[in-house]
C-alpha cells in the first residue's frame, strides 16, 4: 500500500505539471511574458526563438513529472524526474547569480522555491519508495 506522503507528493508533481504546461503555452504565444516575469536583468536578450525553447523544455520537464506521478514506484523515472527540478533550481540560480539575466523577484523566486520544496520532497520519498520496496518483497516472500 502506497504510503499518504507519496500520494501528495504524486498530487504535488501533477499540480506542478500543469502549472508548468501553462507556461510552455504563454511562452509560445508572447515571448514577453519570459522578459518581464524571469528574465528582468537583461530583458533584450529575450526573444521568440529563446522564449519557444524554454518552452520546450518546460513542456517535456511537465511531461516527465507527469509521468512520474502516475508511475512514481518506477524508480529510474523518479531519479529523472528528480534531475528536472535540479536543472531548474541550477538554471535559474545561474542566471540570478552568474550570468545577471534575473533579478530575485518573484518571478523567480517562484520557480525556485518550487523545485527547492520538489527535491526536498522527492529526497523524502525516496525513502518511502525503499520502504514499500522492502514491504512488497516480504509480502511476496
């Protein structure tokens, strides 16, 4: 029986998905909205091109965790899904810290505080999915 956490955490990863599929949609049909809301250090480097591929990317980081809650004992698609929220919380660090295309407003702030709280909550789940690892083998034996 899968345990309360990794049904939030299921809950979690779907509600993060769609909100993320939304983006990919404003990020197609105004390449402004990423100049304004993420990247406001250097808002001239923003243009249509870079505005559909952080859209991709979006799209198919929304489409792995989507993935991951319906299947969340798969544990490779867990560790990938896992790596998405890292690549985030790294990309968007960088570009705060590093390259100075994105002040800390909350525009960015969002999406940090979002991929901190998933990988602190699917570091816990990784221990929810070694307990029901080891109950489903004593059920078996």
């Amino acid at each position: 029986m899968m345990s309360r956490f990794l049904n939030v955490l299921r809950s979690w990863l779907v509600m993060v998905s769609i909100i993320a599929m939304g983006n990919t949609l404003q990020s197609f049909r105004d390449h402004s909205f990423l100049s304004e809301k993420l990247y406001t250090g250097k808002p001239s480097l923003v243009n249509g091109l870079q505005a559909r591929t952080f859209g991709i990317w979006t799209l198919l980081s929304s489409v792995i965790r989507c993935s991951c809650a319906i299947d969340i004992r798969n544990k490779t698609l867990y560790h990938i899904t896992l790596l998405t929220f890292l690549l985030a919380l790294g990309h968007f660090l960088s570009e705060v810290f590093v390259y100075g295309t994105a002040a800390p407003t909350i525009g960015v702030l969002a999406p940090l505080m979002v991929a901190s709280f998933s990988i602190l909550g699917m570091l816990i789940g990784l221990q929810y999915l070694d307990m029901d690892a080891v109950s489903q083998n004593k059920k078996k034996n």
